[in-house]
C-alpha cells in the first residue's frame, strides 16, 4: 500500500499541472517579443537623431564657410554660390544664402528634413525659428549671425 499512495499523488500533480509551464513559456516568449520591439524601436530612434545631428553638423560648418567667405567682400558673391552648391551636396535640398540688416549680417542654411514629417496642415507645433527667416514646414535650418 505504501507504494501504490506515491504514484497515485504523482499522476494527480501530472494532471494539475499539465498546462501551467506551457502558460508560462509562452509569457516568457511574449515578453522577450516586446523587449526585443523595443530594442529595435530605440536603434531605429538612435539612428535617425545621428543622422539629424550630422546633417546639422554639416549646415554649421558651412554657415560658418560663409561668414567667413563674406569678409573678402570682393568674392563674397562667389564664395556664396560655391557654398550653397556643397550645401546641396551635403545636405537634401541644402542651399546657402546671406541675410544683411544693417551692419548685421546671418549665413543661413537650410535643407529638407525628415521625409516621413507629417504634411503642413497636420503640424501641430511650428517650426523653431531660423533667425527671422521665413522656412517652410519639413525644413531645418542654421542661422549664424556675423558683423561685416
């Protein structure tokens, strides 16, 4: 009789106990599914912001190429169609222009941002200001400001 009791309480605890691991692999699977979502989500995040930063590294080295250009004054034009030709290679629809106030003077570069931005009517923050310049919505800019 003593060893009939422990089979029959083993097969009632196969029996009880039949699905719960199953229970418990599949929110084990689940969870690491969402992790690795997540994962995925914030590399996909990371690249984009290095790929903003350095498109804005590129427009304020050549913003800063253009203030200094316009201390020559005689190849200031020059200098400024030559900038806005690399800014266009650098940058998506890059271009360089100057803006003159006065005896103040803002290099001002601008390119087209992120492709996948939500079209005009569905913005609903403006745009930061680029120095009291007018920029379209899905554009970025650098605005340096120089004495000449």
């Amino acid at each position: 009789m003593m060893g009939a009791s422990p089979k029959a309480g083993s097969r009632r605890c196969v029996v009880k106990c039949c699905g719960s691991s199953l229970i418990e692999v599949m929110l084990a699977v689940a969870l690491m599914a969402v992790t690795a979502l997540g994962l995925i989500a914030g590399q996909l995040w990371t690249a984009r912001e290095g790929r903003a930063m350095a498109l804005r590294e590129h427009a304020s080295w050549i913003a800063d190429s253009v203030a200094e250009a316009m201390c020559a004054p005689a190849t200031s034009d020059t200098a400024t169609r030559q900038w806005s030709a690399r800014a266009n290679v650098l940058l998506p629809q890059g271009a360089a222009s100057v803006g003159a106030s006065g005896g103040l003077s803002a290099a001002l570069v601008t390119w087209s941002s992120l492709h996948d931005m939500p079209h005009a009517d569905e913005v609903i923050d403006k745009p930061e200001s680029c120095g009291g310049a007018d920029v379209p919505a899905g554009s970025s800019c650098v605005a340096l400001a120089f004495a000449q």
